[in-house]
C-alpha cells in the first residue's frame, strides 16, 4: 500500500516518540502498542471506498499536523472551577477527563465530595489498576479490522476504567467529563491544534447494573481532533445505560468508536447526541453474544452551518432470542451534512431474532444533505427483522395549518423540528436528564445554545 502523507506523519512520529509513549504509559497498555502500530502502517487510513468510511473523508481529517501531548505536559485546568452542570434534580458523580487524562472526581455540585459508592466500585485511571484493565483491555477493539482503532492503541497512554463487580447496582449515576484544552503549564505560546487519543474501559461482571453519562466540552476556540475507543463488555443479566452528549464547537474533529459485547439476558441502552460540533464520526459495533440479550441503540443530531455528523452502526446477533431496536434522527439545515449507515448482521443459528432499524432525517434547507444506507444481513430463518429510512422537509400542510392559527412561519418551524427530534429524547431513561434535553434542543433550534447555561467553559 503507498502511504500518504496523512498516515507517513504518525508512523514517523510513533517511530522517533516510542520510547517517550512507553516511559508515560503502563506495561498493559505498551503491550499492545507494537502491534497497534504494525497494523496501522498495513492498513493507514480507511479511504472512502471502504464500506463503513464512505461518507466521511478520513484522510483528510488527519491531514493536518497536530500536537500531540506526549510527553504530558501539565495542562493547566480546574473543572470544578471552570465547569458547571446545570441539570436540576439530577444527582450524579462527577469525574473529569481533561484530553485523554483522568483527572479527578467531584459531585454535581462542583465541589469533591465522598459520596457514598459502592465498595468495589472503581471509576478511574487505566494507570491505577493494571491488573483489571489487563483482563480486558483491547479484547473488543481490535486493531486488525480498523485503522482509527490502531492509531488510537498505539498513541493512548491513559484512560478512564470503569469496573463494577458481580451482583452490583450502582444507583447514583457516573457523568464523565470530557474536557479538551490545549495550552500546556508554561507555554511560551498557546497550541493552534490538538490531537487528543482518549481510551475507556467499562466492564460490568454478571447481575450489575451502571448509568453513565458522557460529556464532550470544549475549554478552549481551538481546533482539536479527538479520537475515541470505548470497550464496554456486559456481563450476564446486567444493564448498562450509556448517554454521550456533544456540546463543542465548529473547530472540533471527533473520531469515536464504540464497541459492546453482551452476555446472556443483559440490556444495553446506548443513546449518542450531537448538539453541537464541527465534524463528528460515530461508529457503534455492538455483538450479542449470549442467548436473550437485548439492546436499545439511539441517536439525534441537530447540525446546521458547515457541520457533517456520520454515525455508522454494527448490530450482530450470534444467539438466540436477542432484540435489538435502533432509532436515530437528524435535523440538518444551512450546508450540513449528515450520514447514517446501519447493519443489522444475524448469524447462522441465531434464532428468534428480533431487530428494527429506524433513520429518520429532516432536511430544514435546500442545501443540507443526508446520506441514509440502512441493511439486513440475515443468515438465519425464524427471524424478525425490519429496516425502514426517510428522509424529507418540513410538512408544508403542517406549516399552513399552524400559521393560520397566528404562530409565525419561523416559530412554526422550530415546533416542529422540536417535536420531530423529541422521540429520541423521549426513550432516554434518566427524567432529570431527559427534561434538560428537552430544554437545550428547543434553545438548540432557536439558535440560543452555545454552551449548557451555566458553563464557564470557552468564555
């Protein structure tokens, strides 16, 4: 494979930097790397013609040359200052991930606390528990089948774990902060663009049950490019609520990859909302590996501007009388672009199938675009399995209708894009969380929403 140039500048930095990323990592993590980094250079990045990777230009969002804090630079950041969260009613521990760096916990209320967790329960650095994260470190995320995951492994020194033993049901639910900033203590000049590799672990052992809550902030009007591997392995019976929500801004690349096994009679809810960004890619690989297993997979995204969000999803059934429901929509206006593309893979002998695939897309503009692929593969014959994709503009009835009882043609607009979006909301099981929503898509649409009221970030 000829390599560009886009791919020549990590492979070079990782050959000159190895031992620098070894010296700030730990032996579980660097057990990887070699490997990670010899896939990449077989694989570089995906291109367009690669199935999953159509949509989204990858060769061209790495191309620039971004800073990389590999050495670890101290960077100078106080979230408990810096970040408020103003969601009422809604109870959470608060951790901090400051770029791809575990930074510390706090509660809601902005102040550390000692709240009562459950013993056994640890959410912190992949650094601090070397014995967990080798158990199950990179044993979903394989860096054969994907050049964005191999670059991750091979460039991630940290990362958040998130481990809850067998029979335990945290009731108090883990909102992680993703903080990006990127002026290290001491510069003589502030970083033009950073790239960030953020990794997360999550396992919960049998009969666990775990609500978690991402939240990606920008800290600083710089160009970041983010890219993000999280390994979730579910155990039996257990439930795993998972919540991203997106609030950064125009300069911002986010490259994700989510990937999810589940065990006998486990639940997962995965449910990932773009508010705002620049461009944001999303991939979700999600194996239902024992018998009864069930799964729940949303997403909404409101784009305007120049902004492009592609989510991609893998939904595969190996046993039998597994469920899976996914439901995504999109509102796009101006010169967005959005991109879904979805398939639901049923292996032999996987049974009493149960599977739905919806994408709903809304194109409030002549110039905004939506690129719609949802797909069956089915391989097995007591099935039931449906796909279904729209993709249309505002109902001009519906508009005639609503201005001829006195609302204006541009209020009339936002009530229905509010409600157009709301079911997605709707199915997220946290009420305090799902009111909050409700309230920052309306500021969203009415073009009030720069940040969660009562942030101090960017200001």
């Amino acid at each position: 494979m000829t390599e560009r140039q886009s791919e020549l500048q990590y492979i070079e930095l990782y050959s000159e930097a190895r031992q620098m990323i070894f010296d700030h990592s730990n032996e579980v993590m660097n057990a990887l790397r070699d490997q990670a980094f010899s896939d990449f250079k077989a694989q570089g990045f995906p291109s367009q013609k690669v199935e999953r990777y159509k949509y989204t230009d990858m060769q061209r969002l790495f191309a620039p040359d971004y800073g990389v804090n590999l050495s670890r630079l101290a960077i100078p950041a106080d979230p408990y200052k810096a970040f408020s969260c103003d969601v009422p009613n809604l109870s959470t521990s608060l951790y901090f991930m400051v770029n791809d760096s575990f930074y510390g916990r706090g509660s809601s209320s902005q102040m550390p606390v000692k709240d009562n967790l459950p013993e056994g329960l640890v959410v912190g650095s992949m650094l601090s528990h070397p014995d967990i994260v080798a158990r199950y470190y990179g044993r979903l995320a394989s860096t054969k089948d994907d050049g964005i995951t191999a670059l991750n492994t091979m460039l991630a020194q940290d990362g958040l774990l998130v481990y809850v033993p067998r029979g335990m049901k945290v009731e108090r639910t883990i909102q992680v902060i993703n903080m990006l900033k990127a002026t290290p203590q001491n510069a003589q000049r502030q970083v033009p663009d950073l790239m960030v590799n953020r990794r997360v672990l999550i396992v919960l052992e049998e009969d666990a049950e775990l609500k978690l809550l991402f939240c990606d902030h920008a800290a600083d009007d710089r160009r970041f490019l983010t890219t993000q591997v999280i390994e979730a392995n579910v155990g039996e019976r257990s439930r795993l609520e998972m919540y991203c929500l997106e609030e950064t801004h125009q300069k911002n690349i986010r490259v994700s990859n989510v990937y999810i096994d589940q065990q006998s009679d486990s639940h997962v809810t995965h449910n990932v909302i773009t508010l705002h960004n620049g461009t944001t890619r999303n991939r979700l690989d999600l194996m239902l590996s024992g018998d009864g297993a069930s799964c729940e997979c949303c997403g909404c995204v409101i784009a305007d501007k120049q902004q492009h969000v592609d989510n991609n999803t893998l939904i595969t059934h190996r046993a039998t009388h597994c469920t899976s429901h996914e439901l995504y929509k999109y509102v796009l206006n101006d010169h967005a672009t959005g991109a879904f593309a979805g398939r639901v893979l049923v292996e032999p002998g996987a049974q009493q199938t149960d599977s739905q695939m919806t994408n709903q897309n809304l194109c409030a503009s002549r110039e905004a675009r939506m690129f719609t692929q949802p797909m069956l593969e089915i391989y097995a014959d007591d099935v039931k399995c449906a796909h279904g994709s729209t993709v249309g503009q505002l109902n001009d009835q519906a508009l005639f209708y609503m201005r001829q009882r006195g609302i204006s043609e541009k209020e009339a607009r936002t009530l229905l894009e509010v409600a157009f979006i709301n079911q997605v909301i709707d199915g997220i099981g946290l009420p305090p969380l799902r009111d909050r929503l409700h309230y920052l898509v309306d500021k969203r649409f009415r073009g009030e929403l720069n940040k969660c009221e009562g942030c101090r970030l960017c200001r």
